[in-house]
C-alpha cells in the first residue's frame, strides 16, 4: 500500500545509488559506472581512472558495451561482476544477465549459460573469490570461475517453494529480496526458504491481451491469514546437503527478517512474532543448527525493522547487522525508551545507549569505530526537516548536529567508509536539489565553487507552499504546508484542496523541493485558484517520540482520520477558505484515508478523488496490516471499524473511485466490494477501472495523461476553482 509514498520511493533511490556508486576498499573513492565505462574517482582531488574501458564491457561477437546497471568487485579486485539486460520482479529490476570480467586475462564472460534470459537474480563472489552463487528460477546455483561451470545447490523450487530470494509480502512489507549470504570461509551459503504451498493465490485476470481471459495467480497472504512459513539452512556448497536452523517457533508464526554471519560457523538471526510486537535475537550453530538467544525486547504496539548496511549485491537488499568491537557487538536501534535510539549490544546481551535525549534517529548512516563517532539523520527541532547528527560511538555526551545552520531543509548523507568523505544532497521547498562532496569530519567542501553554499541563491526559486501548524480542538498539533492561490486575495473564499496518506508508513508534510506540487493536476492549481493543503496527523513517521507514531495502534483509519477532520475544521475556520468547496484526495493509502474522511465527515469534505484505495482492511497482505492492527479476532471487530466499507452508507458528496485491475498490491476486489455496498445504500459516485494497470497506474500508451485529465476535470467540475 505504500509503494508510492517517500519511504519508498527513498529506499529506491538508495537502492539505486548504492547499484552507481561502490566505494574503493580503503574508502578515498569510489567507482560508478559513466559512459558505458567503468570509472574510478579518487578523493579529493577527483582524479578519474578508466577500470573497465567500452571494449572491455563488450562481449566478443557484440558491437556494443554492456549497458551496466549494476557492479561489485571480488575481495581481491581482480574480477568485476557486471549485472545488466535487467527485469523487474513486482517492485525492482532485481533479475537479469550477470558477466565477469577478469582483469588478468582481460576476459568477459557470461553467468548462467543455459539459464533462461534475465533469470539470474542477486549474484554474489564468494569471499575468496573463486566462485559466483546466484538464484534462478526459485534455486540456487554456484558457478565455479576457473571451469565456469554451475552447479545447483537447490533443485526443489518452484513458484510456491523460493530458494534464496523472498515472496510478494516479504518483498513489499520487509525489503526482503536478497535471500542468501556466502560463509566467511566460502564453503557454505545461508539462505532462506519461503512456502507459499498453503498461501492462497489472488487471481487477476487479464481481459484485454486476447478475446480469452488470462488469469494471473498472485500469492498472497490477506489479513487473518498465517505468515507464509519462512526458514533458514546452511547449505554445504561440496555436500549440497542443508542444515535447517532450529530456529523456535512454528515456521507459519513467525517472521524471519535479517541473518549475517558472525563467524565460519555461528549466524545471527533475527526474528519477528506474527504480532510483530516481539524481536528475537538468536545466535546460531551453522553445524548442529542450535539457536540460543542473545537479545529479545518486546513492545505493546509493534516493533519497526530497521536497516544498517543494506547493500548486498547489485540491486539486491537485506537487512544486515552492522558489528563492532571484533564481532562482540553489533549496532541496534529501538523505540523503547519512547524515542528512536540506536544502541550498542553485546553478543551477551549487555547494551549501551549510543543517542541519549528526546532525540528521534530518522536513518542511521555510518559509523567510525576508530574515531568513535556515529553518524545518524536526526531533525528535534521540526519534524519536516531531516540533518547529518553525530554522536560518540561509546554513548558519553550529547549529539550535536553536523549540517550547516545556514542550509534549513532536507539532507540526506552517502558516507564513505573510513568515515572521511560524504555525497551530501540538499534541498527544500524553495530550492531546488543540490549536491556536494564534503569532508565529513569538518563538512568543508571538496570544491568551493561547486559547493551547496556557493550555488544555493541561484538554485532559490520562489516559494510554492508556506509551512505552518494548526492545533484541534482535541490539543493535537500537526505540521501542514498550504499552496494559496496565484492571485491571492485575503477578503475572497478560496476552494479547500486536501492532499492526505496519514498512514505509518510516510509524511506528506516534508521541506522538501517539490512540496506543494500536484502531479496529477493538468495546469496550475495556484493560478487556477485553489488553496492546497497536506496535514501529517498523529501516527505518520515524524521524529516526533514513539507516543505520536504508534497512538494509531489498532486505530488506522479512526484516530488518524479524525485528526485530519479536526485540522481541516480549523483551516476552514480561514477567513478565505470556502467551507462549501472542500475536496480530499490521496493515493494507495491516501485514497483509503479519503474514502474514510468522505464517508465518516461528509459534512466537511464535499468532494474525494480516492486512486487505488483500501476499501476493506481484510483484503490487504497480512505483515502490513497486522502490524499496525493487530491480530484480527474471529470477528474481525477491529478491522470492519478501521475499514472505509464499513461507512459508505453515509456519502453525501461527490466520489470519483479510481483502481488498476492487474493492482498485484491493492487488489481490484476493494474497488468492486466498495461499489456494491455503494450501491446497496442508493449512493451515487463515479468509478475509473484502468485494465490490467498495476498499482502506480501508468501502464500503457496513454494512460498517465489520461489519469491527469480525469482527475483534473473532475476536482474542476465538482470543486470549482477560483475566489469569490
């Protein structure tokens, strides 16, 4: 439900940035791929050096250079992986065609002959090099680099039986896409096994791409629902033969979400409850598959998963655990003491607060254990704004913020690992994204002239949102941002737009470039007079404490919905707001929120564009909602009162519905269920069914061009714009 919120759409980027950009092995530069080459840049004086030229990345027969998507190099930097001709698998281009390059013999040569096309997914060197292990077609296989010769170490899977890679939940609500990580001595591969035999499948059938319906079979674990059963073996890459961890717990129960090993012979592991309410550290005997606990904490709403390095292999993810002091302890982050903390933990379950104070970590970065220092994203000050903090790594002392005062808005940091040099981007709502090479420990910039500072007045434009707070009646402040009309004249009334999601898993409200822009409106809203609003209420992911994120805990769709009915009484109460012309509308989740503020507050919003809603809790994958519902009961009590369906009685206004039929994520059935009970109560509103189109609805010639204008006439018809 969340696949077009920031979160998300951050996770990509980095996915994306880590798949461009490798550091060097001593962290003073980092290679990228630029003009079908391989380059090097060494800081920071910036010198290039060609690794792999154009007729190095073109294959003997070929008149073209790979076009490189992603790289890694082997421990010792003789062989290149090169991953290339990508597909995408639900969210991420995370298969395709991998080759090697040995700079010795100067030789390219191709993984997987005789698998099918773009098969391969998340090709990894083992740690001495001799050996490439990938997963294809649900197996795992390792290809030996001397004979190039491949071998499949798993020959059981299948579309419901995954070997080294994860199921559609596991990938959209975890991350998890990665499944599998070579031993430190190169003689056996830990990975997970995912059974979907007893997960039913959702059918989307395909009407248009022949006069016969195709269905298509998604699995897919609904709410209610038990997890798919996950487990963990140790394979013996000579033996082929798996020992399976005795991880506790019934494999249908449980969620595992991270492993790393520690050792030739221990991994740590990390486990979830189907409530996700408890987190299960285990050390594991990778021999005998003894699991012994090392840390477990619990938490009376749910527990997030956070990620430390996870950046695995090209366009692959898994949350790793980041080890410090020789593997003794390992870096942790927690709610618990009712903000977000990181920790350090001992492998005997000693800890150490590491970020004291009422301080919420946004993303923990890097760390330096030489210098003992942490670096981390933090902003207590206002939660719409993100900076580079750092603290001391043994916990003494207070953190203190490391991102100019003079730059307000939001950074973000990619830190190298010697801790010295960073990548810093930067922008805010009146300038547009910048970057820059700093050294981190002082944050001077490599280059003066090409520096954020030197080139921030030039990159200003004139500001399109203004930020504020408003206060409800119920003593909840939430952060807003407006866009006024072009023309603004404070003795006319103005037409209300809500822009909401309002929902855990993402802001709407950040001092970000671009805050304030509607992308599906064709035109100018401002010009066309219309006041635009986004509020962030209570249990979206603000650095505001744990309290104001997990208060919507069994209540997404009432507390939440009810603060953005408060706000928006307050900003109705603008002398220039026209309370007869108030429109809602949102995305995914956003469009679940506006079917709940139409129908729950009809007497405030007359008017709700909801594009691929949930229309019924009960519908959605079982890890997303679970997590912030809870189990459901035999009644599904608590999940009838969270859900739009339950009070479509009460429309009174205007609703256009807008779903994708081929939605893998949202599934079509919310639109159809909605409909009927729409129609049970005599209510009339308008449907847009775009076939066979996923969950971002841009599939096919024509279509986002389409979607803009069917949204745009339809706020201009029943929310007209312009003062009066």
């Amino acid at each position: 439900m969340k696949k077009y919120t920031l979160i998300f759409l951050g996770l990509l980027l980095a996915a994306l940035a880590s798949a461009q950009l490798r550091w060097t092995p001593d962290g003073n530069g980092y290679y990228t791929a630029e003009g079908n080459e391989l380059v090097q840049y060494t800081l920071p004086a910036f010198q290039k050096t060609v690794i792999l030229s154009q007729t190095d990345l073109t294959p003997v027969g070929a008149t073209q250079p790979l076009a490189v998507k992603g790289f890694s190099f082997s421990a010792d930097g003789q062989a290149v992986l090169l991953y290339t001709n990508t597909r995408r698998v639900w969210r991420y281009e995370t298969k395709g065609d991998y080759w090697v390059y040995q700079r010795a013999t100067k030789t390219l040569s191709k993984l997987g002959k005789g698998r099918p096309e773009a098969s391969l997914m998340f090709a990894k060197f083992s740690p001495d090099g001799k050996k490439v292990a990938y997963v294809s077609q649900q197996n795992i296989y390792v290809e030996d680099l001397a004979s190039m010769s491949a071998t499949a170490l798993t020959t059981d899977g299948h579309r419901k039986l995954i070997n080294g890679t994860f199921d559609w939940v596991y990938e959209e609500e975890f991350s998890c896409r990665d499944g599998f990580d070579w031993s430190p001595d190169s003689q056996h591969i830990a990975y997970w096994q995912i059974d979907g035999s007893k997960i039913r499948d959702y059918y989307m059938i395909n009407t248009t791409d022949s006069v016969y319906s195709r269905i298509i079979p998604v699995e897919y674990p609904t709410v209610g629902e038990k997890p798919s059963p996950a487990k963990l073996g140790v394979i013996n890459i000579t033996t082929r033969q798996t020992q399976w961890l005795a991880i506790p717990g019934e494999l249908d129960n449980h969620y595992l979400v991270r492993t790393e090993w520690r050792s030739p012979t221990e991994l740590f592991v990390q486990q979830l409850n189907r409530a996700q309410n408890t987190n299960t550290i285990y050390s594991c005997n990778s021999q005998t598959g003894a699991a012994t606990v090392v840390y477990r904490e619990s938490d009376p709403a749910w527990i997030e998963v956070f990620s430390f390095d996870g950046s695995t292999s090209a366009y692959g993810y898994r949350h790793n655990f980041q080890w410090l002091n020789g593997r003794k302890e390992f870096l942790w982050q927690s709610e618990k003491d009712g903000w977000n903390h990181l920790y350090r933990i001992g492998v005997d379950g000693k800890e150490t607060l590491i970020t004291p104070g009422n301080l919420d970590v946004i993303e923990y970065l890097s760390l330096n254990e030489k210098g003992n220092v942490i670096y981390f994203l933090a902003s207590p000050d206002n939660a719409t704004q993100r900076y580079l903090y750092r603290a001391r790594l043994d916990g003494k002392g207070k953190a203190e913020r490391v991102t100019p005062a003079s730059q307000p808005g939001t950074h973000d940091y990619l830190i190298s690992p010697n801790g010295k040099w960073a990548q810093h981007s930067f922008s805010n709502h009146y300038t547009r994204p910048l970057e820059e090479w700093v050294d981190i420990t002082s944050h001077k910039p490599l280059n003066d002239k090409e520096s954020i500072a030197a080139r921030m007045t030039q990159a200003q434009v004139k500001p399109l949102a203004e930020f504020f707070k408003v206060k409800t009646e119920d003593g909840v402040e939430m952060d807003g941002w407006v866009v006024k009309p072009r023309n603004f004249d404070p003795a006319k009334k103005y037409p209300v737009v809500f822009f909401v999601y309002t929902e855990p898993a993402s802001q709407t409200v950040r001092d970000v470039f671009g805050a304030g822009r509607n992308r599906l409106y064709q035109g100018d809203m401002a010009a066309d007079g219309y006041l635009y609003v986004s509020l962030d209420s209570r249990g979206t992911p603000a650095p505001k404490g744990r309290g104001w994120r997990k208060s919507i805990y069994k209540k997404v769709g009432l507390l939440n919905v009810r603060d953005q009915a408060m706000g928006a009484k307050e900003i109705l109460k603008w002398p220039y707001a026209d309370a007869d012309r108030v429109a809602v509308w949102g995305w995914s989740g956003g469009g679940t929120t506006t079917l709940h503020l139409l129908f729950q507050y009809p007497d405030i919003y007359k008017t709700g564009i909801a594009v691929a809603a949930v229309a019924n809790r009960a519908t959605y994958d079982n890890i997303y909602e679970e997590r912030y519902m809870g189990v459901p009961d035999a009644g599904f009590s608590d999940y009838k009162k969270c859900s739009p369906i339950t009070y479509a009685r009460n429309l009174k206004g205007n609703l256009l519905y807008i779903h994708g039929t081929g939605d893998d994520n949202v599934h079509y059935n919310n639109a159809e269920m909605l409909v009927n009970e729409l129609i049970k109560h005599g209510k009339q509103f308008q449907i847009m069914p775009y076939p066979n189109r996923a969950h971002g609805i841009y599939e096919g010639e024509g279509t986002s061009a389409h979607l803009a204008a069917l949204y745009t006439n339809y706020l201009r018809t029943h929310c007209p714009p312009g003062g009066r």
